[in-house]
C-alpha cells in the first residue's frame, strides 16, 4: 500500500476536541501533532476532491505509510468500539470520530482516498499523543452579536502566547493577537497570568463574521504549540 498527497484539492480540515478534558495540538511541517488527555474525544473532517466522490475513503493508522493499518473505512467496517466514519458526498467531506481515547491510541494517522488500480491518495496526516500541554476549558464558545467573549488558555511550557483563527486551510494560522506584540488589536486583546500560567483572551464587539476555529498557541523556538475551539456568534 503506497500514498501520495497528489492529486487531491482540499479546504480546511479542522481538528475538533470535545469534553473539558486537556487538550493541545502542536504544529508539524508535515501534519499535525494533536494531543489529548486520556478519555478525550478527536473529531477529524478530511475534505476531498469532487472527483473522488464515489470512492472508498479511510482512517489508517501506523508509524510508516507503507505500514498503514485501516482503522475505519465507508466501506466496512463503519465503525468500531471507538472509532467511527460517515461521508457527506454533498460536502465532499467524509469525518473520523475517535472517542475515550487511551495513551496506546497514540499514532500517526491518516485521511486516505482509495484508488481502484492505482496508488491510494493521502490527503492529511496526524500525530496523535495522548498527553496535555496546552488546554482550554470548552471547546465550543458561543457568543451574541455587539457581545463579548473570553477565552482561557492553560499552558505548561513558557513562550510567546499568541491568538490565532484558522485560515483556509487547517495548517494555516493568522495571528490576531500576541503577548511580544500587538497585543491589542481592533477589538481582540491578550494578556498573560505567568504565575498562573493563564493567557487571556477578550473578543469584543463580536459579529456573525467572527464564527469560526481559533486557536490558542505558544511558540518556543520557533515551533507551535496549540489548542483548537470553535466560536459560534448569533444574531441578537
């Protein structure tokens, strides 16, 4: 079994994180690093190129793509005691559910395309660590329109603490806000407890546009350390 990352055209992939339970994630050049306490939940939405509507997708699991082990599939098997798939062809996005995960789930992982008499397509890979760094209480925030929000951000490792929303693609981050700087911008602002080991963040003014994944992320030496959460801004 072979994977390339060729060939397909995909949006954001988000990583959502549910429970109260730690939580980080943490930026690789090559996939993402997400870990989770144990008895934590992953949900990963892979989106995929209209042309492979009408194939089998997969989750996979094992340290070496020519060693990777079909987890879940939309074939069969759908599902298994804690793993789960389903794919909306409307969307074109087929999404992985792993629930009361254990530190032996710890793996690289990936979205796969099968292709009938060709090479399996690849289309995101994840490191999946049980173990907490970086948290945040609630993973889904909700917010009123003219309203405001914040965020707390737990953290082990000292860095610079920064504010980030999702681009169009789910390795994509623009920072809105940093602890070096600015550290107000608009109508978002960070502040940082260090004897707590807290970063803040307010939103204020919230409008319907402001919907959608943050991340909260330390960065030391260069490399990220992050958190996902999802806004929901409502109309008044």
């Amino acid at each position: 079994l072979a994977f390339t990352s060729n060939g397909i055209l995909f949006s954001a992939v988000q990583i959502v994180l549910y429970s109260n339970l730690n939580v980080f994630c943490v930026d690789m050049s090559t996939g993402r690093h997400v870990s989770v306490q144990t008895g934590g939940s992953i949900t990963i939405p892979c989106s995929y190129d209209q042309y492979y509507i009408n194939h089998v997708k997969y989750w996979c699991k094992g340290t070496h793509w020519t060693h990777c082990s079909s987890v879940v599939r939309t074939d069969h098997p759908k599902s298994t005691d804690r793993a789960s798939i389903s794919d909306d062809i409307t969307q074109k996005v087929f999404t992985v559910i792993m629930t009361d995960l254990e530190p032996d789930d710890s793996n690289t992982y990936r979205c796969v395309v099968e292709i009938n008499g060709g090479t399996d397509s690849m289309i995101q890979l994840l490191y999946l660590s049980v173990t907490p760094e970086l948290y945040v209480e609630q993973q889904e925030v909700s917010g009123v329109e003219g309203g405001s929000v914040t965020v707390c951000c737990y953290y082990s490792n000292s860095g610079d603490m920064k504010w980030c929303r999702m681009g169009d693609y789910w390795n994509s981050c623009s920072a809105l806000v940093r602890t070096d700087q600015p550290k107000i911008s608009g109508t978002v602002s960070i502040s940082d407890d260090v004897t707590r080991r807290i970063f803040s963040v307010n939103m204020t003014d919230l409008q319907p546009e402001d919907s959608g994944y943050y991340w909260c992320a330390v960065e030391t030496a260069g490399r990220d350390q992050n958190t996902y959460l999802h806004l929901s801004v409502t109309t008044g």
